[in-house]
C-alpha cells in the first residue's frame, strides 16, 4: 500500500506562522522598522482589502532583498538549530517519526519560503513544495518564482511532483482555507489533526 501525505507546514505541524519568526531571527532591528511600517498594510489584508501574497512578498523583500544566498541559508540553518524541536506540535512530530517510509512518500506543501522551510523539510526527510524565493547572481531580489504556494496552488504543485506516479491513498493534513483545495484533492483529510 502505497500512500502519499502532504503536510501543510505553519499552524500545522507548527504551533504558529514562522515568517514572522524568521524574519525578526534574520534581523531584529530591520524586522520592528518595517512591522511598524507595514502595519497600514497589515489591517487592509484583515479587511480583505489588499492581496496577501503582495504584502508577503512587500515586507519578507523590506528585509531580505539583496542579501545573498549564502548569508540566508546560513541563517536559516541557524535558525532551524535554534527552533527545533520547539515550534512544532508534540504529536505532530510523534507522528512523522511514525511514518512507515517504505510505504509512503511525504511532502511539506507551504505558503511559506523555501529558504526558511528546507532545513525542517531535511530533518524530517521530506519533499518540499514552497514559495520560491528568486536570486539572481546569488542575491536575493524579493520577488518569488512563480506563484505564492498557497490554496489552488498546493495542488498544481504537487500533481506536478507527483505527476506518473500512482498512489492507493493520498491523505493531506491542514489547518486553514488555504489548505482546502489540497484537503479537497486528497482521497483523506485531516484539519487541525495535530491540534
């Protein structure tokens, strides 16, 4: 029995978003300046009034654009080292170490940038499907690769990673609406398993 699981990352296996967790890790000081600034912005995506993905890529580019490649992965294994095992949910974990990997293949499907997520993803022996974080010359420079991996966009990716290959169960595990077209595709779907 062959099965495929797809973990939605942030809420999820973790007890709350890492975005803003990582980005006041890479720099405390640049982090306040550019919360303080994007607050304006902040309470027009909670009226619905403004797209996420524009004001997620607006305030991780305020502070991460132009840095290099290195300078990022360095601290996004730092931060990995200073955040693991403790953001993440007790079962949540129980779980993964749980996983029969003979049988079954497993992907992190998140919203969240691939820079921060991939040391989780190797710790956990996972696939990762994240926002791509775009560098040019091995520079930063704000903008993503493609789309915000979020709602719709789970599910492309992932028939994408998949695509040939055959599964008796797909069972994906989420916690908020832009888990729902992933929950929809899946043949199973586990919402707020972990809390």
């Amino acid at each position: 029995m062959k099965k495929l699981y797809c973990f939605d990352f942030d809420g999820t296996l973790t007890y709350n978003d890492t975005m803003f967790l990582y980005l006041k890790f890479y720099n405390s000081s640049k982090f306040r300046m550019q919360f303080v600034k994007h607050v304006p912005l902040f309470v027009l995506l909670k009226l619905k009034l403004v797209e996420a993905e524009k004001i997620k890529k607006s305030f991780i580019a305020s502070i991460l654009k132009g840095e290099s490649k290195e300078k990022i992965e360095k601290k996004s294994q730092q931060f990995f080292e200073k955040y693991y095992p403790e953001i993440f949910r007790t079962n949540a974990l129980e779980f993964i170490e749980s996983i029969d990997r003979n049988h079954t293949e497993s992907y992190i499907v998140s919203a969240s940038l691939d820079i921060w997520v991939q040391p989780f993803a190797e710790k956990f022996k996972m696939n990762l499907l994240a926002t791509r974080a775009e560098f040019v010359d091995d520079i930063f420079t704000g903008n993503f690769i493609g789309k915000n991996c979020n709602g719709a966009e789970k599910v492309e990716r992932l028939k994408e990673a998949t695509k040939g290959k055959k599964y008796d169960k797909i069972i994906a595990f989420g916690d908020t609406s832009g888990d729902r077209e992933m929950m929809e595709w899946a043949d199973e779907s586990q919402f707020k398993f972990f809390h």
